[in-house]
C-alpha cells in the first residue's frame, strides 16, 4: 500500500510543481508539500479502509503508513532506518529479502527485508538515483552499475543485470569530521604519529594513504587534511563527494570535483558526457591551487596524479587500495600500465620514486567473530627516497609494528627529518619507548599479530 501511495503522491506533486516550476527548485518547499499530499492520501486510504472492514485504522497506523510513503518519496524507502543508525557500518543487500548490516564491533546479522521484490528494490535504487546521482546516474540493463553518494556521506554501489539478482554495498564513514587528534583518541594513531603527519603535512610532503576496504582510509586522510593552512587553495577529486573538505568549514579555499558518469550512449568506446578523475586534473591544475586530493586512485589517473606530485609545490595526498605496505609500489606499477602501451615498469618506478614522499598503511584486527572489536590503526609509514639499485623505489620503515604491537611505532628516522623539524615537528619524539607514546600494547584478545621488529628496509 505505501508503495501504490507513494506513485499517487508522486504523480500530484509532479502536477503541482509543473503549475508552479519556480517552487519544484526548493527542496525543503517540495518536501513540505509532499508532506501535506502524503497526510491527504492517507486519510483517503483511512476512509475505504473503514468502509471496507468495518473498523478505521488506528491513528498509529494511519502515522507509520505515512512515515513509510514519506521514506519512499524523498528518502530511502524501508532502507533509511539503518541510514539513520549511527551504529552502523555497512549495509549488504543481495537481493531484496537478503538484507545484512555490520554494526560497529559486531560481525554481520541479517535483517528483514527492504522491499516485497527485487522489482521494488531496483525502483528504490532509481529512484536514489534520481534525487542524488546529479541527474546523470541511472541503474537499467543499459547502465547496470551504480554509485552514489547518499545524504551524510554515505557511499551507495549497485549492480543489476550483470548478477542474478540487485546487489547493493552501502559503506558509513562513521568518522565524518575527525582532527588527528580525534584519531588518537579512536586509537588510530598515538601522540607522537599525530605530530609526524601533521608536520608532514605542514612540510608539503606528498602523502599517499593506503589499506584495505572499510580501514579508516578517507578519514584519515580527511584528519590530515585538517592540517592545511586555512587560506591555502587545494582541489579534491572524487568519484563521489566523500571528503568534504568543502563542508567542513576549516579550509576557505576548496575547488571539489567530481567525476560524471556518461548518459549510457557509446562514443568511440566510451559513454557520452563521461568525465573522469584523470580527465579533471588539467582543468584543477588551471585553479591556482597549491596541493591536490584525490579521493581514491583506482585507475590510470594515477599517473597524472605521480605528475601533479612531481611538478607542483608538494603536500599533495591520496589513497589507494592495497592489502600490504609493500604490495603498494607493484599496485602503483600496475595501475600505471594502464595508461597506455608507453608506459612501462621502469617509467612507473620512476614516477613513484620522484613523486612520493611518504605512504602512510592502516591495517584492521577484527576480533568481533571471536566476542572482541575491530581495531583500526595505522601499522606503517614508508619513506620513499628514490630509486633503489635495483630500479625500484627505495622504502625505509620509519614507523612499523613490533613482534608485541602491531601498531606503527617509531623504527627509523626519516631522511627529511630536518624539513620536518622545520615545520615544528619535535624529534624528540621519536626517542620512545618500543611501544611509542601508547600507554600499553594493543589490547588483543589473541595476541601478536605484529609485524618484523626493528626498521625494515627494502
């Protein structure tokens, strides 16, 4: 029933904004007037309902139904209660009656279904798709992936056609507008890896952010970027809004971009109206900006990214998925070839050793299958000093995990520790104990899990 109201309501409220186009612009005008048709075919219902049965709906009925066609119209449909819960992670959704959420330190549990067929469930993607994909993004056999941003920076994919039946992924940054500081507190990073990537930043080294899916990645690169000067100009290029560094008041000067999705018509192989994130770096190189951030490298634009890092100023920043820290320089190469038959290893090797100063890797111990947490941190910060003598980028462990702590904690000074000394880092700091400035080791309940002691080099 909320569903056959929810075309009703939709259907007078297209007639209404159609009459008055000027007032379909307000969002929140549009809404109220939604609001105000929902009430009104909901006491239609309410009435047959009584002539029909013999008994009129309770006035709590009569509020969820409306509730239920108001989530439908202009939110996420059955969806939006785990949107709005703040405990949870990620929602995975293989089909329309196999609905699984991850709360936080909880492992997945299965939860009721969100719609009666996935036919309704791929209607609330479209329908997602319509409000926030920018009027470009679609889900149909002809555009079968989906990704979207949702209202508080949750990150939406969708497949259909391709797969038996709609899969969707939804994923929470739970950690929306954290300092570094913040970050200690969460257990992330101690006092005194807070201070070094801070002065990192502070020193314009190019910053690359790596780790598996769902460790903190995007927050803590938004943390860092919490350490820009005010007044500085930078640029941020996504595949979907998720730093939002142009929302969160610190930075004065940002130019977000995003990258378009075509309108599913094929031009030489590609859609129309296409533009990626590789495609936008010369026009943001046009902005005046002093630094740089790409959300996520997942393809060829990382190799205008290794040019930006090389040729501008410095303190430019990415991320990167990869399982290891030392997986990273091959997962560079790799995407690098993809740019064209001229590129090649060495020449990969060679634009990761110049354009790189640091890689920063997060790791996560998920204890929740066994009654303990999941903890997030970061294991490692890599200092790239250019190539090595067998053509490779040359790394040094200046944080690293202990055989009794898997967190990173100081191994090796850095090369350019006087640079950073010089943007008000204290080396001091790096004469700790062998467990850093955290009070104790990490709380584990299997113990070890750490990686080589001592400072490996490779």
């Amino acid at each position: 029933m909320a569903r056959e109201l929810k075309r009703q309501v939709a259907a007078a409220l297209h007639e209404r904004v159609a009459q008055d186009p000027a007032a379909g612009t307000d969002q929140a005008t549009t809404r109220q007037r939604g609001r105000a048709l929902i009430e009104e075919a909901v006491a239609r219902w309410s009435d047959a309902h009584a002539l029909a049965h013999g008994v009129p709906p309770t006035r709590e009925q009569d509020r969820a139904l409306a509730e239920a066609v108001y989530d439908l119209l202009f939110r996420a449909g059955r969806l939006q209660p785990y949107l709005d819960d703040p405990e949870v992670e990620n929602i995975l959704v293989n089909g329309c009656d196999q609905v699984w959420v991850a709360r936080v330190d909880q492992p997945l549990r299965q939860v009721p279904p969100i719609a009666d067929s996935d036919d309704e469930l791929i209607e609330l993607l479209q329908d997602l798709a319509r409000r926030h994909g920018g009027g470009e993004r679609t889900l149909s056999t002809a555009s079968p992936m989906l990704a979207l941003r949702l209202e508080g920076g949750m990150r939406l994919q969708a497949l259909t056609g391709v797969t038996p039946r709609p899969y969707v992924a939804v994923r929470r940054h739970r950690v929306a507008s954290a300092t570094l500081g913040d970050l200690v507190q969460l257990g992330t990073v101690d006092h005194t890896l807070a201070a070094f990537l801070a002065a990192c930043i502070r020193a314009r080294k190019n910053v690359m952010i790596t780790g598996t899916q769902g460790v903190g990645k995007t927050s803590l690169l938004r943390a860092m970027a919490g350490e820009i000067p005010a007044d500085e100009r930078i640029g941020t290029l996504e595949s979907e809004y998720e730093l939002w560094l142009h929302t969160l008041g610190h930075l004065r000067q940002v130019v977000p971009m995003e990258a378009r999705e075509g309108n599913g018509e094929r031009v030489d192989g590609r859609s129309a109206g296409e533009l990626s994130i590789g495609e936008l770096i010369p026009a943001a190189l046009r902005m005046s900006l002093s630094r740089i951030i790409v959300g996520e490298v997942r393809s060829a634009e990382v190799v205008p990214m290794l040019r930006v890092m090389t040729n501008g100023e410095g303190g430019s920043m990415c991320t990167l998925h990869a399982r290891t820290p030392h997986m990273v320089v091959d997962r560079i190469a790799e995407l690098c070839l993809e740019y064209g038959a001229q590129m090649t290893d060495s020449l990969a090797y060679r634009l990761t050793a110049n354009a790189l100063d640091f890689i920063v890797h997060l790791a996560m111990v998920d204890e929740t299958a066994i009654g303990g947490r999941r903890h997030r941190f970061v294991s490692h910060v890599l200092e790239v000093s250019g190539l090595g003598e067998s053509g490779r980028p040359a790394l040094s462990t200046v944080f690293g995990p202990t055989a009794g702590e898997p967190r990173a904690v100081p191994q090796l000074p850095p090369a350019c520790l006087d640079d950073l000394r010089r943007a008000g880092f204290d080396a001091r700091l790096l004469e700790v104990s062998p467990h850093g400035s955290w009070a104790a080791p990490l709380d584990l309940r299997i113990p070890g899990g750490g990686g080589r002691p001592g400072g490996e080099t490779r």
